[in-house]
C-alpha cells in the first residue's frame, strides 16, 4: 500500500527538499565568507533593528546550534546561532534581520503569523495522528478512518502552506530593513537576497512534499473505497 505507485507523486519533492537542505546550507556557507562593508555583527543588527522599530523589549540571545535561529513569539525573543550572532559577514546580517522580521510581524499581528501561530497545536496533532489513523484505517477496511486520517493531515499540510507567506514576508522585511538602515549597501542586499532566498527553498520544497503526501492519501483513500 504505502510502498506503492502512489509514493512516485512524493519522490521528486522529497529529492526536492533534500536539495533545498543543501543549498541552505551551502549558501550560508559562502556568504558567511564575505563579510558586510557595515563592520556590525548579526546581534547588533538584530539590536538595532528591533530598537528602530520601537521593539526595545524584545532581546538578542544566543543559542546552540548551526542555522537554529528563530523567533520565539512565546518568550518574545530573537534567537541566533553563534555564527550568526557574532558574525559580520552579508549572511548572518540577512539571517539577523529575517528574525526580526519575524518580531515585527508578531508586534503588529500580522494575519499570516497569527494564523500559523494558531495552527501550531492542531498541526502537531494533525502530524501525529494522521498515519496511525490511516494505517489502521486500510488494514482494517475502514474507510472512515482513512479518511479522518486525512483530515488530521490537512491541517499538517495547511500549516505548511502558511509558513510560505510568514517567511516571504520576514525575508522582504529584512532585506527592505538593512537598506534602509544601512547595514548593507546596494550591491551587498542582492548577496543577502541570495542567503534568504535559499533558506525559503526549504519552505517551499517542505510545503511540496506535505501537499504531495496528501495527494498520495486521497489517492490512497478513492483505491480503498473502489475496493470495497
């Protein structure tokens, strides 16, 4: 069943997403070399930026990790990896300012956030429950269950496309932010634009693959019910 003609529709996402990991990577690795004209760590952009936006309580942490950073609306935090935090370099600028972004959306409520903000806990039961609903839903020749199963997954998938115009939107923000500020130049926003467009990859090639799975399901769940 689940190794079948079906998982064809997945594959060439899921090469996909293994791509978009090691362009991520790559990329930052590249422009981590080239540092910003500026002379500002990620951390003290990231300082900047938040206090430019009336954002003075929200802090600058550093966390563990290779590419961990992150916004944390619940702590209202921003979170950067040590590369990223110490760095100088145009890609722990881009990084920096993109969790701002973040920070930004959240102060202002923007719709997208809020939503995927919401969609945390259905989407985490969604993901868990999805496949066991549907395994026992085939092997029992429960249709029902299939397709509850698929129904918990479309939530999971549902977060995944809201996560695309939360980032697009944060990667605008930084870009349009470090500009206007001046912590890169002109010919310098085009390498951080490069740096973020990478990281969105990701999202777009996750949101593929969980689309693609769905699809897969549906199929899964019209065979069952021509079988029956």
């Amino acid at each position: 069943m689940f190794y079948s003609a079906y998982d064809l529709i997945v594959v060439p996402f899921f090469f996909l997403a293994l791509y978009a990991q090691y362009k991520v990577s790559s990329t930052f690795s590249k422009y981590s070399e080239v540092s910003a004209r500026g002379g500002n760590t990620g951390a003290q952009v990231a300082r900047g930026l938040l206090d430019a936006n009336g954002l003075h309580h929200v802090p600058v942490e550093m966390v563990e990790g290779r590419l961990s950073d992150h916004y944390d609306p619940g702590a209202k935090a921003v979170r950067l990896s040590p590369d990223v935090y110490h760095g100088y370099s145009v890609a722990s600028l881009g990084v920096a300012a993109h969790e701002v972004g973040h920070a930004i959306q959240h102060a202002n409520d923007y719709v997208p956030l809020s939503l995927r903000h919401a969609f945390v806990p259905v989407a985490n039961i969604g993901s868990s429950l999805a496949f066991p609903l549907i395994l026992i839903g085939f092997f029992l020749h429960w249709s029902g269950m299939i397709l509850l199963g698929i129904v918990f997954f479309s939530a999971a998938v549902l977060f995944q496309v809201i996560t695309l115009p939360v980032e697009f939107n944060a990667s605008n923000r930084a870009m349009q932010m470090l500009a206007h500020y001046n912590y890169v130049g002109r010919d310098e926003v085009g390498l951080v634009k490069k740096v973020l467009g990478a990281a969105a990859l990701t999202y777009v090639a996750s949101a593929l693959v969980a689309v693609a799975e769905l699809v897969k399901y549906v199929l899964i769940f019209s065979s069952s019910n021509r079988d029956e």
